[in-house]
C-alpha cells in the first residue's frame, strides 16, 4: 500500500500520480478530460471510424472533402463505402458540424457571384438574350426538333469556352458527353480558326466522352469532379449532347415513368452540384416530343417533364427560322425577360444572321 507522502497532485497536467510497491501509478483525471477541446476536423481523414480503405473508395466515389460529403444521403456514403448506415449518418453529421452550414447573407452570394462568368456562343444575339452569355454555376437547357441548332451551340461552346475572359471565353477546357455521336472533330477546327484559335490545340482543350447507355452517362456526369480535383483539368464547360436520349429508349411505357424521372432528376442534381462546386458552365440538349391533341398554338413538348424543367437554371427553345435562320426562345429564366433572338449556322459556327 502506498504511502500517503508519495502521493503526488500535479494541478497543471490534470494527473495525480502515486508511488507503489508495483511502481509508480498516473491516473488522469476524467472530469476535466471531457472538458477539453474536441480537435477541430478540417479533411476527410480526420473523421473518427474512416479508415484509409474508406477514404480511397470515399475518394474514388467523388467524396474528396467535407462539404461533398456534407451534402451527400446516407445511402450515397453506404453505397460507396459499404460501411453500415448508422456510421454513415454519423461522418455526414460531423462534416456538418465542422463546415458551420449556416445561412449566409445576401451580400456573400453576391460577392460569389461576382466570380461567375459568361461564355460568348459567337452570335451577340444569343448572348444578349442570355443576359451575356452562357452562365458559369448554371444549367442552360436547350430543345428543339431536329436541325434546329442545338448541337451546333455546342461545338460552338466547346471552342469559345477557350477564349480569354476579356474575348468572352473562361480560359477553359471542354467535357462533352456525347451520347447521339453527334460530336464532330472536324467542327471544332473550322470554328478554332475562325477564333484564331490553333486547331490542334483546340481539339485537345475538348475532353470527349461516348455514353452508350443512361447508367455510363450518369457515371461519366460524376467523374467530372474527380478529373478537376485529382487530374487538375480546368474544367469550364460540361455539355451533355442529348440529356435524355438514352433514358428515352431505355425506358418505355408508364409503367417505367417514374424510375425514368427518378434518374433523370438524380443525374440532373449531379451536374448542378459540379456547376455549383467547381463555377462550371452546363449545358443540355434535350429531345422533344409533338403532342398530337393539341389543336393550338406549338404542339412540340420537351421531354423529361417537370423534373428536367425545375432542373434546368435557364432554358431555350430553339427552332428553325426563314432563309436557313434559327430562332432561339427564353423559356424560363431566374432574371432575363422572355424574349427571342434569330441567328444562323455557318461553316465558323453560330453567328448573328
């Protein structure tokens, strides 16, 4: 038994150490542990019970920091890292308590704002009636029959994107997900010469991928992320060239309606989180349908319904005009006024008519 004159209080390390026959015994005062700072968590790796198994699969899916997993659902994190749902809402809610998701003013958006950019299309009309050009941390979307000139906006897009800021571009690289094979190399020269842009170069600043199916497109959507942070790859522009042909043929009759728009709308949410994250441009093509029991007005209807309507930040419906002309509609728009403008197709892309 120890003797009390070799009891020891030390106030300032919180310890009280005794000398026994068995040696000499600390014990650490448990009262004023719990009273000690929690260790600010700042990465990924800092969150308790992810083991570096965890944040490579974490990492692989897209969950490179705390915000990406802040804002992700217990099943995308389980759906990872196989990890069980109870752990997975525990890591999401700490990310949380560690970003401080609050509400910011009104004054803060605008200063991010500020760091938005606009994407000329080469036509001033269609800027003017884009309020600019095309919007950096917004999804543009586009439909219209066939031949109307959405594509050709696209390869427009994916060349001008590369302009300096001052010539309207955002000293940008193009991602084109190409899901019709509408993609033409051979378009993106002759519009770089016309920029005075080397066509070599050009065609190099345009990363192409072929989605043959709507889970390969939606996989695609979501590497976007990994090819910015992990291959630095300054990412200004995603097109999706069209955003609802594969869901359309894989998905047939109202029996498969509602998994179609689920997936859509998933897909959707995905871009706009990249757009959101990363001040990237987005924009879709969409197909449309003719709704034959419409007796007035224009029966052409664009799919994917409501889901990609709400989805969609701005939207055009473009549609050929007289003498080769296309004329381009603002649908819906959180600021520009619904007007139209005409513009028309040529060998150095689109231009003013």
């Amino acid at each position: 038994m120890a003797n009390k004159k070799n009891i020891e209080f030390i106030e300032d390390e919180q310890t009280i150490r005794a000398e026994t026959s068995a040696g000499v015994m600390e014990v650490t005062r448990v009262d004023e542990m719990e009273d000690k700072p929690k260790k600010k968590i700042s990465s990924v790796e800092d969150l308790p019970g992810v083991g570096p198994a965890s944040i490579e699969k974490l990492a692989s899916a897209g969950f490179h920091d705390l915000m990406s997993i802040a804002v992700a659902t217990p099943g995308e994190i389980v759906g990872a890292t196989e990890m069980s749902e109870a752990t997975a809402k525990k890591i999401i809610a700490i990310a949380r308590a560690n970003l401080e998701m609050e509400f910011t003013s009104g004054e803060e958006i605008m200063k991010k704002r500020e760091k938005m950019m606009k994407i000329t299309t080469g036509s001033t009309e269609l800027d003017k009636l884009m309020g600019g050009g095309f919007e950096t941390g917004a999804i543009t979307e586009a439909y219209g029959q066939y031949g109307s000139g959405k594509s050709q906006i696209a390869h427009s897009l994916s060349v001008r994107v590369q302009l300096p800021q001052e010539k309207g571009g955002a000293n940008g690289v193009a991602v084109y997900i190409d899901t019709e094979g509408t993609f033409r190399p051979e378009r993106i020269k002759s519009i770089a010469q016309d920029c005075g842009i080397d066509p070599q170069e050009a065609l190099k600043n345009v990363k192409v991928a072929r989605a043959y199916n709507s889970d390969h497109q939606m996989l695609l959507a979501e590497k976007i992320d990994d090819l910015i942070v992990n291959k630095g790859v300054n990412v200004k522009i995603v097109i999706v060239d069209s955003l609802t042909a594969h869901f359309r043929a894989e998905y047939i009759g109202r029996g498969t309606l509602a998994d179609r728009q689920q997936k859509i709308n998933k897909h959707m949410h995905a871009l706009m989180k990249v757009a959101d994250k990363h001040n990237i441009a987005i924009y879709v093509t969409n197909q449309v349908m003719s709704k034959p029991d419409q007796f007035f007005g224009d029966p052409t209807e664009a799919i994917g319904g409501h889901i990609v309507a709400h989805n969609s930040t701005y939207r055009l419906y473009l549609r050929r005009g007289k003498k080769g002309t296309r004329v381009a509609k603002m649908v819906d728009s959180p600021c520009q006024p619904e007007a139209e403008a005409i513009f028309q197709v040529t060998e150095a892309g689109v231009k003013d008519a």
